[in-house]
C-alpha cells in the first residue's frame, strides 16, 4: 500500500529527527521561553523579513482559533471561501469561541478582492446591519484547499479591500511551503509579511512531525497572545520541541527544498495523468492533485494505493485527492502511473 | 406618516392593557412564578392540547438562543434557511452560544423535509464528518420571513424526517398567529405540539407589548430550562408582566381574533394592489406583503407612509414590506391604496 | 399577604403606567430609535450631565453580560466581590460569554481600592500569569447586595487604582435610587459619570415596569454596543417602551423622589425594629434591611408577610431581607412592625 | 545549571525516542485512527483493566477542556480545589468554553467528600438555585498540585458521594505515575476505571514527549468526544505520534518503571533535606516536593539549579518546588543536597 491520501502520511524529516535526537536530554524551561524557540523565532523573521511576533503552534485549527479569538469582537465574522478550512474541516471551531464564518461562493478554492468589498459594502449598506453579523476579517488559504494559488496581483489587491474597508487579512499557510515553490507562484515568502496581518508557515504537512509558526504582522493583534494560546490549549509544555523542528526546517532552506521536491513529483504525477488523458476538478499546480476518475478504476487502485475520495462527478467517474509531499519517493509516483 | 413597516410599531391591545392596569399595584413573586404565569401556562397548554412545558420570554432572539442552548451539544448544529431569521438578523447570537447555523438555499422562505434529510444525510456519508458541524436541529419560521406557510403534510414530512434522522425539530412563531389565521393554513394551534420538539407562539408581535410564549414539547428539552432562561438573562424580575398579558392575549380567543383583523386586511390590500397590477416578491397569504414598486412611486409613498425597504428587484423597481397587525385600521389601508 | 420580599413586587408608578398608556397606539419605529427613547437619553445626560452614550436594555443580567461582553478580550476576567450579583446570582451568565470571575472577600458586600490593586499586581507578579486569567475590569455595585454603599472617597479611591492599574470600572445601578437618596450617601448621580467607566441606572427595581439605562462614559467601550445588545436579545422589539418609561421616571425628579420614599420606609423600619432590640446582619442605609429574628417569630411572620430568607445565624434565629420601594405604603410598615 | 524547575524539562525516554524514530518513515492515516493508536489503546484498556473509550491529545489543559465540555450542559459548573489547575492554570479556558469552576477551599491541595457533598446540597437548598451555576462534576488531580495524594478510602468517598449526587467525577492524571509509584499510593491503576467516569494518563511529564490518554469509563460520556476534540484543536493530524508514544511507555511497564525511578530519587532528596533539618510547606509523598528554604540560599542555588519558585513563607524564608522526574540522575540529587 503506497498513501496518496494527504501529505501528513510519515513523520519527519531526517534532519528535523536528527536535531529531535540531538536535543532531547537538554534541559529547558518550558512553553516555548527557550532558546532553540528564540532562535527559530529570529530564523523566521530573518527569511520572512519582518519583525513581527512569531509563535509556534501545534496544529492549524489551533493556530486558526487563536488568531481569529485574538482579532474579532464578539459581534464580528470573518469572511472565508465556502470551501476554506474553517468554514467546514474544524468541527465548528470558530462558532464554538462565538465567531460566524461567512462564507463565499468560490471559484476553485479562491476568492476575490471584489467579492470581499461586496460583502462588507453590503453590510454596512443595509440599515439592520446592527441586527446582523459584522465582516471584520478575511481568511484565505495559500494554498487553498483546492490546491490553487493567488497571484502577488490579487492577494494586492485583497489585502488593499481589506486595509481600506477597516478588516484584518489572515492567510492559513498549512501547505505554504508547497504554495511557494510552485512554477506558477510569483509570491516569496518575504511577501507575506506586507499582504497581510498573520500568516501561518505550515510545520505539520512540510517536513515536520508537527507545528505550525504563526507570524503576527499586524502590531494590534500582538498583545497578550500567549494568553489565548494557552486558553486554547495551545501552548505545549515542552514548547522547545517546536523550536527544535522549526531550526532544521530553516537551516539551508530545508523547507523551501523539501517543498520543491513534492512540487516536482506532482508536477511528474500531474504530466503523466494528463498523457493518459486524465482531467482534473481544480487546476492545481501544487502537491495536491484532484484527478477524476472511473470508479471502477479507483476500486481497483485501493488494493494498492491510497487517496482521499473527493466527490461524484457522474453516475460512473469520482473526483478523488492525490497528495505528494517532501516524504514522497519517485518510485511510488511512478508505480502509481503504471496503474492508472 | 402611518406605518406599514412592521407589526410592531403599536404598542398592545387594549386587553392586554386594561389587564396590565387592574393587576398594577397587585404583589407577587418574581421570575414568572406567579399566579398570572401559572395560568397564563394552563390556558396556553388547555388551548394547544399539550402538556409540554411553557415559558414566557421577553423576545424571539432570546427564545431562539435558549431553545438552542438548551437543545444542542457543543459540537453540534442547527438547520436554517438561508433567509431564517437565527441566519441572518440576530447578530450572531447562535453563534455567540457556540452553534454553527448550516443554511440551507431556500425558496419563498421555506425549505423542504428532502432537503434536510440530504443534508443530514452528507453529513453522515462523508468520512470526515467528525471534522465537520453535526446537524442536530432543523429550525423553520411558520409564517416564513417571507410571509409564507408551511402545509400540514410539508411539515409533516419535515417532522418525519427530523424524527427518523434522530434531530430536534423547533419552530419560530413570532406570528405564529397571522399564519394560523391565514386562509391558506391547514394547520391549527393544536397540531403544533404533535409536530415539533418546540415552538412558540409569539406576543410581541401579536398584541403585546413584548413576550413570547415558549412551548417545550420534547421532554428531553424541559430539564433545567429556567437555569439557562436566566443565564441568557431571560428571566424578567417582574416575570407576572408575560403572564397577565398571554392570560389577555388567550382570554376570549382574543390571540385568534386579533390575528384574523389583521389577515383581513392584508387580504383587502394584496387585492388592492394585485387590482393595479402591482407584482409581489414572495406570494404570502399572511400579513406581510412584499409588492414590487417603481422607485419613483416609493420615493413618493415616502412622506405619508412607513414602509420596509427589502430588495432592489431591476434598475427602476424595488420590494417592499408592509405588514398589517392588530393594530391596523381598515382607514390606513384604504388611504395606502389611494396612494399608489 | 404584604410582601416585603424585595424592590419589585409591584407593577410601575402611576405615572409611567399613565405614560404607557398614552402612547400606547403611537406609532413608532423599533429597537430604540423612536423618539421617545431619543428624548429620554438626552434627559438623562443632562441629569448626570455627560455626554456618555444612553443605552436602555430590560434586566440587570443582561446589562451587565452586555458591559462585560463590549468590554473584555476572551482570556481577561472581571474582579468582583464574592457577594456580588455577577458573581452568585446570574446562572453563569458571565462565564457562559467566556469570562472568569475573579472573587474578592467582601465585608457588608463591598471591596476595596487596595483589595483591587492588590489583585491586579499579585497578577502581573507571578511569572506564570500568562497562564492566569488577566483582570481587566473591576465591578461594584451600588447600593452593594448587602444594601451598603461605597463613600465618594472609597468610590475616588477604586477608580483611581483601575485607571492607575490599566482596567475599567463598572459599577451596577440596579437600585442605584435608593442609594442616591440614602441619608449616608455623600455622592450624587452626577459623579457617577466621572468616577466609572460604566454604570447602570436601575429601573425595574426603582418604579418601572422593567427598564435598566446603561451609562458608557469611557470612549473605548462606545463602539458597536447595539450589535452586541442584539447579540445578546437585549434589544427590545418595541424599545420605545423604555424610552417612554425612563422620561416618566425622570421627569420631574419622580426618580429621586419615589426613591426617597422608599428609604424614609426603610428608616421608620429600621428604627422599629433597633427599638425592639433586633439586631442586623449588614449595617444598610438603604431600603434593603437585614435584620436576625428568631426562627419561631419568622414562620409566624409568614402568615401575613413575605420576607426572603437569608442565612442562618445560629441554630434559633436567623437573618432575613426586608425590602421597601417606591410601591411601599406607610401603613405596610406600620403593620409589619406590630407583628415583630 | 541544573534543572529541578519542573517534571518536563527533558525530551522523551529512549524507549520512546526509539519508537518514533523507529516509525518515522511509516505511512498512516492521520487523526488517530492508525494501527499504532488502536494497540495503544488496546494496551491501556488491558492495563487499567476497562472497556473504557481511550483518546489521545497533546496535553492536559486541552484535555480537561475536552472532558468538561462534552460533560456540562450551559448552566453547569465543575467544582474544583482552589488550588486545581483548572482553577488558577489554564488561563481561563474552561469559562472560555463557557463554564464556572465553583472553588472550594483546599488541605494540601485535595478536597473532601464532604465538601462536595456540602457544595451540591447548599446548591439545591437555595430557593434561588435557578439563579446559581448548578454543579454538576467534581473534578481533582491525582497527585494534587501540591504533590499529596488522595488514598483509596477518599476517593471511594468522593466517587460515593458523586454518584449520590448524580454529578460526573474526573480525575486529572497529568502526574499519574508518579502518584501510583508513591509508598503512600494504595491505589493501583485498575481502581481509577472503577473510581471515576472518565480520567487521564499524563504522558507529557512521564516519559513522553508529549501526550495525554484519556480514559473515558461512563458511557454517556463517550459518544461524539472526537467531534469535540476536533473541534478544541486537540486532535493531532499526525495522531499516530500519540499512539506509538503510548505503545513504547506501556511496553514493559515502562511507564511504571520511570516513574518509580523519579520517586526513588524524590525520597533521597526529601530524606536529604529533612536530615539538614529543611521544613516542606506540603507532606508530598511524590515527585514534587515544596521545601522551605532561606531566601539568601535560594538566590545562591539560582546559579547552578533551576526550581520553581512557589510563594514567600515569611520575610527571610520562602517555598520553592524542586521536581524528579523520570530524566532526573542521581547525581544531579547529590549535587543539589551538596548545595545545600
């Protein structure tokens, strides 16, 4: 059995259990005040270019909860794509801290400048909006669920709408890595410090056992974030095990190789399914591919592979996920197209 | 000016005032634990042919926000139409108390028992449901925002599927009273507590002042409903207030009588304005109207009438609300109609 | 029966029951934006001369929920004294919006400037606070629960440690006439603007049917206060009720002086009862009277009077509540009296 | 610097280290529901002797927010030792999820069945209980956060008075080994399924990197936890990590083991102490002890030991925290008895 199914299949990389290994009779004091979170906290903003906060989380609901507790007033929403992560995948964890997601029709995961302006427009434009929930953010994946990217031009022109209408701009990067190392991506990394309030550098899908480093922009959403952290659980006891992970995936651009490496085996995967003729749901170009297949095809591929059922597409053909990630070997890649 | 804005522009029937008079200066126990509410409950509960438990609440938000508390668990749920009134214009009050409200497209107001039962079903059918907001409740107004009506066999059908899908079942009745007098409604007080887990017959509204009477049917909802009544602050100090006036309202079958005025006089002013030709939005048979109208003409209307603005319908034409109430004269209608 | 068992046992004066009555078939628009409610918020800046925004909600819970709701970010908590309203008697209401609330040791139901200074620093000196729950507001209220007050130097002094300290200071009014108007009180509704953040003016316990007006002076708390009234259910349908009963109440001082009232009753009470060598458990100057009686003499009392239990004393006597009000008559007094 | 600040200053043991690293390049489905946590489940339920329900989340404030949100209904409360971690360490998270911890005064950090079973009959007593957060669960740590233990003949008490009383009782286990391998324990670790309805198996501070199982006895807990787990971030994407952590601490009884190992050495430092005639602020029998040392020493001790500072006893003397734990050798003991 070979799993396509996400790209959190294996644990880590070598390097990030090397430097587990290395560092664990050390002793350190605790939640994330030692010194290998400090040094990844300025390895961080060093390659990110910013002197914003940066604080390591264990996984991205969490890091999603904090920010968005963190930034809205209780009367407040935040606004997300239909298809985003916290409008559907984290068992109505922003309702549960009070937050109504207000959701979007998307286009491939995506959503746009102008349809943000809308929304908030159309709030304050009717005379019961204090009867009515108050779009105080935007939330955007990169990439999205759906695989697909924004471009520098419209993630401009979404952080623009949203500096202007008085809302904070939030981008989940659970997948960043695999966003930015893709052809079609004319973001970097040092990007995202000026498009947004916070970001989040996904740990858990790219390369390490898990973490994610949530980076404060915006300097009204600093305060007492700790806090919040730890009332949501969120502040591991033995923090330095975040540091440690986030050191190995910043020395020698580890996160941004590992990231190419998935990014070329997709693009390997991709080539090959297209030569057989294979169409796609969403035009991907990243680690997550969404190939619609017979279902007779699929039944017979589960002796052997796994991937995640995505949807019906008709009576006889499935959309289904296939995920590389840095842990994905050529051989399986290839042995995958030999059974398609 | 007379105002067709809404049906709660007056203040409350002269019996419910005359009863707020005589019982003034009387002395009683606080909370609703007087001798008004228990009969105000028994005449209630005699009129419905249920011994479900009855409360009074102030509002509808607030009743909402209880049933709901009250009903769902913290990872769970509540169906809604996309125009339900808990959707839209409670300031995320669901929200505020944890709950995801899953809305559902809906057409004149209404959605469907098909309609729940898929999504019930999807919830079930997809293999990350645990990482998704579980239905638990299906919430309907009856009458709709939009004016409309439930049949007995549709919300038979609703409360069929709600039973054998295992969710609650609650139904808003701020009018509940223009609906049942409507001529169109095959339903009648009684059937309400044999086809819900919940509802409540509105007050505020339906000639009082304020209050809504709360219906439990379910006995899986009654525990310790108060306990959560207050901590929602619903609990009014002076709780004999709700219970003199639901005694007036059900005295005499004034609640029924007073509905029936004001659905006579929609009917005279739908006929009215169908006779010039006027189309309507949505085709309610209750006491909110909501005709389509030049601008110029609204703009006109302006200066002696209240209207509700809702829609904009094309770049010369808009709908808008008027709704009767108890408290409209056959004299206000006729001089709307000689306006338009 | 005469009731003595607490501020609103009877309906209103008869001068807000008249207003009522009057207006009754006005038409206005809803939720407070009627301009009887415009009218009675610029009565009552006048009267406490402040230009703070004038909110009316119907309860006591639901006001302070709202303060506290506008005023926190989810990991901060309230310090209130351990007799205080929020603290015992509001269902959770507090913590169910997200908010710890931090007790204090009361004497006779108050807390002190250094009580609350001495909580704020033990807070910031103990390097585990960011696993604490921050305090951010202190509540008093005034007449306290125990019917005492704070003096304008104590009053002085606790505003001086939260603005000194970085918290806000709210102060609840629920029977905010009876102290007013106490003889031992040395402050008036004027300073109450200068002295507090927020603060409520009591009407239902103090001659309405049911009625609180919310004083926000701090700027800071201003913003989006209806969202979160409506969030809440606090905004009344018919919100032009409470503007037409707070200008009854404070046309003419009638506020003032119906609370005069009941204090003149609480002190021919009072001196009745030192003069029969009843002793009390908190010292009141307000017209809530705590007076030990034997246990025998109490159920004897319950043929004729309602009292509310309080606490054993000893294993013979206990201390019960006796409260006078507006609605109080002489003659009552004069009965209960006779009957100790 | 040697550190005695804590009981999770080190990594994980070599046991475990061993199995992740053994495991890494594995592919798993994600959340838990990988071969590796269902053997460690299966290990635990043999061990503890239950058919209990096993979960397992990254650390001890995400569990106990778990359990106390799938056991309270809105109006609950859990009532804990003033000095429980729920009550002072989790920076407000569970009034976040939106319920009172109801404190009660504590004796060396535990409380008693009698003062449960005060605490719930004082609540029903109140005639004005409706308006009282109801308790509804107990809740205390095993070791206390003081190092004391409760023995057999308490908690079967407690358990008594908690089924009496029909409220949940939840045993946090964040130190669990360390209390079971006391000489004073004369509990073993199949009583605890026995003794309560649902309790944890703190992995964080014995052995593992990080990690929490929780073991759900009562059945009425048990259904949808996952959903909730989700829903508060707990539920690891890399879930297997937990499972194979478990397997590598239950393999052998090397969970016992351990902690025996870090109890050894907390005796020969208490006997050290006690012998240079050093007074202890608690009796703790585990692996936390509290002993009370001059100040002038504790400052010179900082340059070479890590401890917990833990409060000032009187004006030269104060009480710190020196912690053992399954990391700790026997020379670092030596050198600090050296020291002192």
């Amino acid at each position: 059995m070979i799993r396509f199914d996400c790209d959190y299949t294996e644990g880590c990389t070598q390097a990030v259990l090397d430097a587990l290994t290395k560092t664990n009779m050390e002793q350190s004091v605790g939640y994330g005040e030692d010194a290998h979170c400090e040094n990844a906290r300025n390895m961080i903003k060093a390659v990110c270019k910013t002197d914003g906060d940066v604080h390591f989380l264990v996984g991205g609901t969490q890091t999603n909860t904090v920010v968005i507790k963190t930034a809205l007033r209780p009367h407040q929403g935040v606004i997300a794509a239909d298809s985003g992560h916290i409008s559907v995948h984290e068992s109505g964890a922003i309702e549960s801290i009070g937050h109504k997601v207000i959701t979007l029709p998307s286009e491939q995961g995506k959503i746009t400048a102008g349809q943000i302006e809308a929304c908030v427009d159309a709030h304050y434009a009717d005379s019961t909006h204090e009867h009515m929930v108050q779009p105080a953010m935007a939330y955007i994946s990169f990439p999205t669920e759906c695989g697909t990217l924004y471009s520098k031009a419209e993630l401009e022109a979404i952080y623009d709408v949203c500096k202007r209408k008085g809302i904070y701009l939030y981008i989940d990067g659970a997948r960043l890595g695999y966003g930015l190392e893709s052809d079609e991506c004319d973001l970097d990394i040092t990007d995202f410090a000026n498009l947004c309030d916070a970001f989040y550098i996904g740990g858990t899908k790219v390369g390490a056992l898990f973490g994610e480093a949530l980076v404060v922009v915006n300097d009204t959403l600093k305060k007492d974030l700790r806090y919040i952290i730890k009332q949501q659980g969120g502040l591991l006891a033995k923090g330095r095990l975040l540091g440690v992970q986030f050191e190995a995936l910043f020395e020698n651009d580890e996160y941004f190789k590992i990231s190419r490496h998935a990014i070329d085996l997709a693009k390997k995967l991709k080539a090959g399914l297209e030569s057989k003729g294979v169409n796609f749901l969403f035009n991907s170009p990243t680690n997550q591919l969404f190939p619609i297949l017979p279902d007779e095809k699929l039944e017979e591929l589960l002796k052997d592979f796994g991937y995640s059922y995505w949807q019906r597409v008709d009576d006889k053909n499935s959309c289904v996920r296939f995920c590389t990630s840095w842990a994905t070997s050529e051989q399986a890649v290839n042995k995958l197209l030999e059974n398609i």
